[in-house]
C-alpha cells in the first residue's frame, strides 16, 4: 500500500508519495528531496518568495536578541508615577460667564452641567446684570479694537451668569470644554461647538490664563460671594 505525504509551502502543495521518497533526487511541484552523505532526507523548495510567513519573529521583541551579535538595548527604562506628577500640579481658579445670549436660550443648566460632571468645583454663582463701567474694566485688553463697543453693548443687553470654578487645570481644561472663540471651528462636544454658530453669540466666556482667573473673579465677585467647600466627590476625582 504506498503512502503520500502533503506539505504546503505558501499555498504550493507539494505530493510526497512512497516512489518519490524511494528517488535520491525528485522534483515535483517545484519541490526537491535529496539525501545527504549520512543519508538524511532534505525537502528543498524552489518557491523561495513564499517562505517570508515562516520568517523569525523574534525581531518583535528588542529585549530578547536573537542573534549573539545583536546590540545591546541601550534605552533606558523610565518609571512614570502619574501621582507624583499630580501632587506637583496646583489648584487653579477660572472665572466662567454665560453671556446674555445663553441666558436668554437657556442653556444655563447645560453649561453648568458639563463643568460639574468634568469634576470641578462651582465656588461662586450668581445671575448679574453687567454695567457698561464693568464690562469694559473686563473687557480692556480689547479696547483697540474696531468691534469693542459693539461687544460692550452685547454684553450689557441682558442679565449674564457669573461662576468661579476651581481644579487642578481648571484654566485650560475649561478653555477645552467650550471650544474655539468661533463656533463654526469649535469641535463637536465642546460648548459652542454644539451650542453655538456665531462669534458675536459664542454663548459664554472662560478665563484665558490662571492669573487672568484670579483677576476676573476679583472683578465679578465680592469676596463674601465666593464659598470654599470640600465636595464629597473629592476622594474619587483626585489621588
């Protein structure tokens, strides 16, 4: 009874069957056998190309060199401790307005919402009708410009709401939140850019810089209206 064996290199079969193995040297399929001078059976193929998927892969681990030769890693290990790079970062304050058009659509609770579920803490909040005297001390960095008076008058139409926020990174990640100045380039799931569609109504105002933070919540808050608290959530949102 003769017996076939089946080997497939790269899709290519090749039949061994008992008279081929009889042969010192055959080919068929592209396939080679021969014996050595100890009389052990080799199977050679020709389709060379198709052995790349039985390649080594010991390259993917660079720790465990396959060759002798091979260079040593040389890149050092680095330990990164995320709570020793928290314990660094100081708490800030931001100064966050819904401007008279948020107000007058509503959206209050829904700005407020996406600050108290990013994990910051509300220390001041209150409903303020600006007077032009103190719109324009906020507003002063601006004064140059041509659409200053035009901005004075938009923020004065109606009564905004002022809030003191407080975080560690509270300033940029704010500024995150509600997104670019122009709301057709605020990304999807910041507040202008699903809330808003023009700059002149952009909805609210974030603090640009920590130090502006301080200033603008000295400016629209008395000091008695700002409250410090410990939330009970505190334990949960830092280490």
């Amino acid at each position: 009874m003769e017996m076939e064996a089946l080997a497939v290199f790269g899709g290519s079969p090749c039949a061994l069957s008992s008279s081929l193995l009889r042969s010192p040297t055959a080919d068929r399929n592209g396939c080679r056998l021969s014996y050595t001078s100890s009389h052990k059976l080799i199977l050679r193929t020709t389709h060379h190309n198709h052995l790349s998927a039985f390649q080594t892969q010991s390259h993917l681990f660079s720790n465990y060199p396959s060759r002798p030769h091979a260079h040593k890693n040389t890149h050092k290990s680095h330990i990164f401790l995320p709570h020793l790079v928290a314990s660094t970062e100081e708490v800030e304050e931001t100064y966050i307005m819904v401007k008279p058009d948020g107000v007058q659509r509503g959206l209050v609770g829904e700005i407020i919402s996406r600050f108290e579920k990013k994990g910051f803490k509300l220390t001041g909040l209150k409903l303020f009708q600006c007077p032009k005297e103190l719109a324009e001390e906020h507003y002063k960095d601006l004064k140059s410009k041509s659409f200053f008076t035009k901005l004075i008058d938009y923020i004065t139409s109606g009564p905004v709401v002022c809030m003191a926020w407080e975080g560690i990174g509270v300033v940029a990640s704010a500024r995150k939140l509600i997104g670019a100045t122009n709301p057709l380039q605020a990304e999807p799931g910041t507040i202008r850019g699903d809330l808003a569609v023009q700059t002149g109504r952009n909805v609210v105002h974030g603090s640009d810089s920590p130090e502006n933070g301080k200033r603008e919540i000295a400016l629209w808050f008395k000091e008695d209206e700002v409250c410090q608290w410990t939330p009970a959530q505190a334990p949960w949102l830092r280490e």
